[in-house]
C-alpha cells in the first residue's frame, strides 16, 4: 500500500542519509534526490528535477518495467545487485528498495533507496592504500637514516683523499665519488617526499587545472588533444597550491606518456558529498580527474603504482606517483586510479575545507 512523505522536515532528515534517496512521480519524473544521490549521479537536484528518470540514469528494461508495475500496483519491491549506469559515469552495482507513494498533490510516485555496493569495497581499498603509503614511508625512513650514514662518510672520506692527493689529474675520481654521493642523497630526499607542513592557501582549483592544462599542452605532441570538463560552482578553498600543482603535472605527464602521439586527455572537476576518505568522512570533498585513452596500466602493476621505484615505463624513475600519493596524504586526500586499455582516470580526492 502506499504511503505518504509530504513534508521538507522530512527531506531534510533525507539529506543526512548516507543511503541515495530519491522521489518520483507518476511518469518517473524527478521530484527529489537526497545529498547522497546527488553524489552517486554526479548531478544537484537543480539540474536533475523534472526529468525523467532515464534521463539521468541507465537502467535495464527489466528494472523499468517494474517501476512502472509498482506505480500500478503499489506494491513495494526490492531488487539486488541491479546494474545501474549514471550518465557520464561508470557502471554502478546497487541494491533498489522501491517504495510506492502518494506525493503532496496526491499524486503516485516512487520513493527509492539506493545502496551503492561499491562504495563499501571502496573505503576498504582505500584504507589499504593508506597504509600500503604509510609502511612504505616507514621503510623508507629506515633505509634513509641505514644509507645517509655512510654516503656521509663516503664524501667526507673523498673530500679528504682529495686534499692529500698531490697529482691534479687524480682529483677528477674523488669528484665523481663526491657527486655520486650528493647523487644518491639527492635521490633518497626525494624518495621521502616534502618534509615541510603544507601551507594553508585560499585556492582556485580552477586556475589550478588550467595552469596545469597550458603546461601540460605545450609539453604535448601536437596529435593529443587536451580538454576540460569542470563543475564552475566549485567554491575556493584552503590547501596548498603548490604541492597541488605538483601532484597534478606529475599525473597529467604520466598521461602525456601513455598517450603517446595520439590521444585524448581530459581534465575533470566536481564536488562529491558526504565522502569518506580513508577513515574520515568529510562533508564535501573535491574530486579532480585525468583521464586518458592510452594502453591502461599493466595489469600486474595496478595494486603497486603508489609504491615506490614501481614504473610502468621504461624511461620512469617510479618516484612520481608515489610522491604525489605521500603529498595528497600530507593534504588530508589521496589517489585512486582506475584502469583499463583506452581508459585509465587518476583521481585526485582533497578535502574542500570552505572559507
């Protein structure tokens, strides 16, 4: 039998749902969508009401035509592990709980819940990418204080030789073992990352991206193409725009290299609500893209592109995306990387912390 919700207090309890929520009349046009739904379509309630569901969403015959026999019927149902395809996104696994209702016109319509399944494997991996970042550094500081030592030693050892050796000609081998040393620790400095506190900035992430897109562009052969798609309402915020920056050229030269002479690359913005990273969920969180069309990551290196010295290249040092992942940790975010052959996206996720 249906029910009734009609009234905003109650949408407004919706809102704090981590569940999407969304109500539909009797043509399964939009009339509402929870935070949590705005976030799973990538899409706010201004832009999505009034229209029809499909609209909005890819779904199955199968699953329409029961949304339809619930607004005849009014008989609730639930359906599992339903494959429901956002426009402009990728293929979701959910569990639907439809709900018959009489909206405040005394209209039928739906009320359906949406439980994204992925999201929980998300966290998880995420945790895990967490953790794989901080026991690499941990071991990294330990190989870092082994190796310093030495190198230390090792130079102050060459300098001294240098000093004594009475033939000018002999000079040129205790340099190379000086520059050699100042070599490897320059190496190992990098390895560890920024060591300084990252400043707290009002930050544009638009001029951000386009600052990053022209770079990125005159470094480009002239066959690639590089877009933008972004989400203009994306406020300014407190971070750190040089670190930023150097996140974002260091995964759109990644991008430039798959791509090779020919490809597409595009800069992506949006906002997400509601968003857990790590162990922490942030009311809003900024989520930027690269995505490009090249080979996709070697299947055996994709659960190890963040460690360190991993490179799926032959010219890489394998210290870019490791670094980038330690300077998104630092900033409170992190880098997921979704891959395949002709579609590979690296996701920046930084908290948006509002003025």
């Amino acid at each position: 039998m249906s029910t009734k919700l009609d009234t905003n207090s109650e949408f407004a309890l919706l809102d704090q749902l981590s569940t999407s929520v969304m109500l539909l009349d009797d043509g399964l046009r939009i009339l509402y969508l929870n935070a949590a739904a705005e976030q799973l379509f990538s899409a706010s309630m201004a832009r999505t009401l009034g229209k029809r569901l499909v609209q909005v969403v890819n779904l199955s015959d199968a699953l329409l035509a029961r949304l339809r026999e619930a607004i005849d019927s009014g008989q609730p149902f639930t359906d599992r592990q339903s494959i429901i395809e956002p426009h402009g996104l990728e293929p979701k696994v959910v569990d639907i709980a439809i709900t018959p209702q009489l909206t405040e016109n005394q209209q039928r319509g739906l009320l359906i819940e949406i439980e994204a399944l992925d999201r929980p494997l998300r966290i998880a991996k995420d945790e895990a990418i967490l953790a794989q970042q901080e026991h690499a550094r941990s071991l990294l500081r330990g190989l870092a204080h082994e190796i310093k030592n030495p190198l230390g030693g090792i130079r102050g050892a060459a300098q001294l030789l240098e000093k004594q050796l009475g033939n000018p000609e002999l000079h040129d081998y205790t340099s190379i073992i000086i520059q050699e040393a100042d070599r490897l620790r320059a190496l190992i400095d990098r390895m560890l990352g920024p060591v300084t506190k990252p400043a707290r900035e009002v930050v544009n992430i638009h001029e951000v991206l386009e600052h990053v897109r022209k770079i990125t562009k005159v470094g480009a052969p002239p066959h690639v193409d590089i877009t933008f798609d972004y989400d203009p309402s994306i406020p300014e915020f407190y971070s750190d725009r040089g670190r930023l920056i150097q996140v974002l050229l260091n995964i759109a030269a990644n991008a430039i290299n798959a791509v090779g002479e020919v490809g597409n690359i595009v800069f992506r913005s949006r906002v997400v609500s509601s968003f857990t990273i790590g162990v922490q969920r942030h009311p809003l969180v900024v989520a930027i893209e690269i995505r490009d069309d090249g080979p996709g990551v070697p299947t055996e290196l994709r659960d190890q592109i963040f460690y360190p010295m991993v490179s799926g290249t032959d010219i890489g040092t394998g210290l870019g995306l490791s670094i980038a992942q330690s300077i998104m940790n630092q900033l409170g975010g992190l880098i997921e990387c979704r891959s395949e052959p002709g579609d590979t996206v690296f996701t920046v996720l930084a908290p948006l912390e509002i003025l």
